[in-house]
C-alpha cells in the first residue's frame, strides 16, 4: 500500500486541478479536470536548415534538465535576419518535422506562421503561455542570442517570466553578462556546425549526410533545397 501511495504521488505532483461550474436543468455541479503539468523548453530558430547540432543541443537538454519535453518553434522571420535567405516556412517545418521522427520529447511547432511579421519573441511567449496554460514554459538559446538579448522587443518582460536555459559558446562568462534573469548554464558539448555551412556545401555539390538527421537530409536532396541558392 505504501508503495501504490508513493508511486500515485509521484505521478499526481505532475497534474493540477481545475474545476468548472456546470449548470444542468438549473442544477449547478463542480467537474474537476486533471492537466498534466509539462515544463517544455522552447527552441527558437529558422532551422534553414536544421542539422545534428540542433538536435544535439535539444537531446541534452532534455536529458540533463528539468525539461521534459523540446519544442522546435519554427521562425518564419527572425526581425536581426534578413529574411530572403530563408527556405519556405513550411519547407523548414517539414525537415524539423522528419528530423524528430518518432521521439516524443521532441516537438516542432509552426505557432509563429499565422502570428504578425515580422515575429517577435515575447509576442510568441504570451500566445504560448495562453494557449497551453497547463504547461511551463522555458526558452533555449546560445550565449550568442543572450549577448543581444536586450536589443528584443520587451525583453525586460522575458528576463521577467521565463527562464533561460543557455548552450555557451566558447570563452563565454556568465558572470559578465550586463543583463540578470532566471539563467541556467548548460554544458552541452560545443558542435561547430551551421546552417550556412550546410547551405554552402550544397550550392557547391558537396554530399554532406552525416551533417543532418538522415530523413531530414534525405527529403533536402529530394526536394533540391539550397541547390541553387
């Protein structure tokens, strides 16, 4: 019995309880709704396109942090980037899409698609945080993103809310960092490995497979992404 106890409250402290009012033929009754709590890690990224590095970093974090589960936000314009070197959105959302395959902890999202453009970070954090109020958010960056950090729409109100797990670069110093939030340093391995690169190699007709997820360079080559770019 003790053990069913423990094992129920091990899996209860996931959960919270929301109750609602319903009226029937001028009864009122209380329904209680159990929601699973999720703390899901948020990362942003045009992914154009997205490679081992990505998956990588997302594979770490989510086995050496208090993240449950990844999702990839797929950014259709990013307002630092111009936007005429990105693939099309949903081009990117599919390479994201067969590069998770089956794994659960992983996600890709397109939330940022239908919202304004260009898409800004904190607009996409409300939104989310609305739209899954049963979930906590977090969000993924590199110490790169986190050096211009304050150069974001409302960026005060993200330091604010949401905490930030960063992936550093070389010779970073969190303690140098000018702005202070909810930070978590995570030491993943460094993998020097871009986009541009990929992009790159593939103008030049190089065959680079080892570079990206097998299903996600498979269905690139397929489709000629980048082949003439």
């Amino acid at each position: 019995m003790r053990q069913l106890f423990l094992t129920f409250m091990k899996v209860a402290k996931n959960f919270y309880k929301q109750s609602f009012i319903i009226r029937h033929k001028n009864c009122f009754y209380t329904a209680n709704v159990f929601f699973k709590f999720m703390e899901v890690g948020l990362y942003f990224g045009s992914f154009n396109p997205v490679h081992i590095g990505h998956m990588a970093i997302a594979n770490y974090m989510v086995e050496y942090t208090d993240l449950q589960q990844i999702w990839f936000v797929v950014s259709p314009q990013n307002p630092l980037k111009a936007k005429n070197t990105l693939l099309a959105d949903y081009q990117r959302y599919e390479l994201v899409s067969r590069a998770i395959g089956n794994n659960i902890k992983f996600r890709v999202s397109n939330i940022e698609f239908s919202m304004p453009k260009p898409s800004y970070t904190i607009d996409t954090l409300t939104y989310i945080s609305e739209k899954y109020p049963n979930h906590k958010f977090s969000i993924i960056m590199g110490s790169d993103n986190i050096l211009t950090l304050n150069k974001w729409k409302n960026y005060e109100q993200i330091l604010k809310y949401y905490k930030i797990f960063i992936y550093p670069r070389s010779d970073f110093q969190l303690e140098n960092l000018e702005i202070k939030g909810n930070f978590e340093i995570a030491n993943a391995p460094q993998m020097e490995i871009s986009s541009s690169f990929i992009r790159q190699a593939i103008k030049e007709g190089k065959d680079i497979p080892y570079f990206m997820p097998s299903e996600a360079y498979k269905y690139m080559r397929e489709m000629h992404f980048y082949e003439n770019k």
